[in-house]
C-alpha cells in the first residue's frame, strides 16, 4: 500500500535537524515516543526509515 502525504518541512533545534513522522504510519508500523528505527541512505541519496526486525 502507498500512500501520498503532504511534503515535511526540515525543522532545527540548537544543532540538530529534524523531521515529524505521520501517526498513521507509526501507527501501522506499532512505534511510538522512544522506539528505534534503522535508517539507511541509498545509492540514490534516498533516507530509508524502517521499523526494527522482529
């Protein structure tokens, strides 16, 4: 299933950069406040965030 969100703005704090995560794919993937994601960059530069192994 694909589903098309509206574009994420980049947002910073102090020295860091970051960007929210729609609930309803937290929700579909059963992460919340505090659970761990892998992040991978593709030979594309695409940011690939998956939900851990179980």
């Amino acid at each position: 299933m694909e589903l098309k969100l509206k574009n994420r703005r980049i947002q910073s704090i102090g020295y860091s950069f970051f960007v929210s995560l729609p609930k309803i794919w937290l929700e579909n993937v059963m992460l919340g406040k505090g659970s761990n994601l892998a992040m991978t960059i593709n030979n594309d530069n695409k940011l690939i965030l998956e939900p851990p192994k179980k």
